[in-house]
C-alpha cells in the first residue's frame, strides 16, 4: 500500500460498491473536484458482480476520464461470520423483507478502518459514504461517523473526515440526482444475487431500487433475471 499515491489535487477517497447510490455520490464529488474510488472486498457473495459494474462504470461518461482507477482493498468477513450467513452463501432474504433483515455487523467500521488507512498512506483527508435517510443501522449514525472520524485521525496520526452527503436523501431523490448528473444508471448494481449481470428480482434490495425509480418518475433501466413483483 505504501507505493501508491492520490491522483494530483485529490482529497476524498469515495467508497464505491458499484451500486446505484454509490455511483452517484461518486459522480457528486467529482463534479466538486478530484477523488479517488475505493471498493474494499470483503468475501461476500454478490462482489464479483459489484467489482465488474465497477470497471464498466468508470470507463463511461460522465466518469471516463475524469475519475482515475478504482483502489481495491480487502477485509474478509469470512472469519467472523458463520459459513452459513446468507452474505457468504449468496441467498438473500426475500423481496419483501424489512432493511433489518440485510444488516451486515461492522460492515461501515470495516470499509472505513480500511479506506481510512489508505487515507494515511495516500495523503487524503476525506472518505465519503453513502448511507441514505431512514438507514437504521448502529454504524450509519452521524453519532458513529463523528466516533471513527476521531478515531481514525487519533490512531493514524493523520486528520481524516467522514462525510455522509445523502444522509438526509431518500433513494428517489438521490436517483433524481443521480439523473441530474448523467450517471449511466445501467452500469450499477443494487442487488444481493446478481445473475451473469442482471439483477436478480427477487431480493430486497431490487425491490429498493425498483420501488425508488418509479417514485422518482423515472424510468428505470435495471435488466431484472425475474420481473419484481407487482
């Protein structure tokens, strides 16, 4: 990790898992000024898909050329959660099940730990996140993000902070913003069992995005593998 360095003038390291909501933080902050994209693998069952979208979403506009490479990092989950969870398996709760049943423990303090490391050695001063309103989760809090904001600044010896700009943002809004920005919405990936690039349908996080778009007035592009339930 130490031979890498920031792209000149950059000071954010965006967290980007190739979903939709990512993507367009992403493309939020570079229209603000340069930044460098972070995926962190952590041995869950849907990164292959995530990572590919990844690649595809940075080589087309409005990002191509803009935005440099993806810095990839790695903390695996695999030691601490049971062979048998469905983030490792791959089977997802159902379509209509409440964000609760999808809660990945320490999933934000292990993609900040990581990325917040990078910081240090990268000389960046900033990670941007993206949970949205309503997220219930203990480590999606400005509470937690105050805490690891001194954290990682006390424990690297190195000033980083944390931003969370769609904290008060619902999915059709930042869809619409999303939209605003140009953002290829086809070449991001919301779902938790992506079937050879498609969306699956069936899960709950294809519901969110479904649900979202049509709130958002907005078509939405996502090739489901199974039509989402009416």
């Amino acid at each position: 990790m130490s031979t890498r360095s920031a792209p000149a003038g950059a000071s954010t390291a965006v967290l980007l898992s190739g979903g939709l909501d990512s993507a367009v933080l992403l493309a939020d902050e570079a229209s603000c000024g340069p930044v460098q994209p972070v995926y962190v693998r952590a041995g869950l069952a849907w990164e292959d898909g995530e990572r590919a979208m990844v690649d595809r979403l940075l080589a087309a506009p409005p990002l191509a050329g803009r935005v440099p490479p993806v810095v990839e990092l790695s903390v695996s989950v695999a030691d601490v959660y049971a062979p048998t969870h469905w983030a490792l398996r791959g089977t997802p709760p159902a379509y209509d099940t409440p964000d609760e049943d999808v809660y990945l423990a320490g999933r934000n303090i292990l993609l900040l730990s990581k990325a917040g490391v990078l910081c240090a050695k990268m000389g960046l001063d900033r990670i941007a996140i993206g949970p949205l309103a309503g997220n219930p989760f203990p480590d999606a809090t400005p509470e937690f993000f105050e805490s690891m904001e001194r954290t990682l600044s006390l424990g690297l010896a190195h000033a980083v902070t944390i931003a969370a700009p769609f904290a008060r943002m619902h999915k059709a809004e930042v869809i619409a913003r999303g939209a605003a920005l140009h953002v290829p919405f086809e070449l991001t990936i919301s779902c938790m069992n992506p079937k050879e690039g498609r969306h699956c349908g069936a899960c709950s996080k294809c519901r969110e995005r479904h649900d979202a778009f049509a709130e958002a007035g907005i078509a939405d592009p996502t090739e489901y593998a199974a039509a989402p339930p009416r």
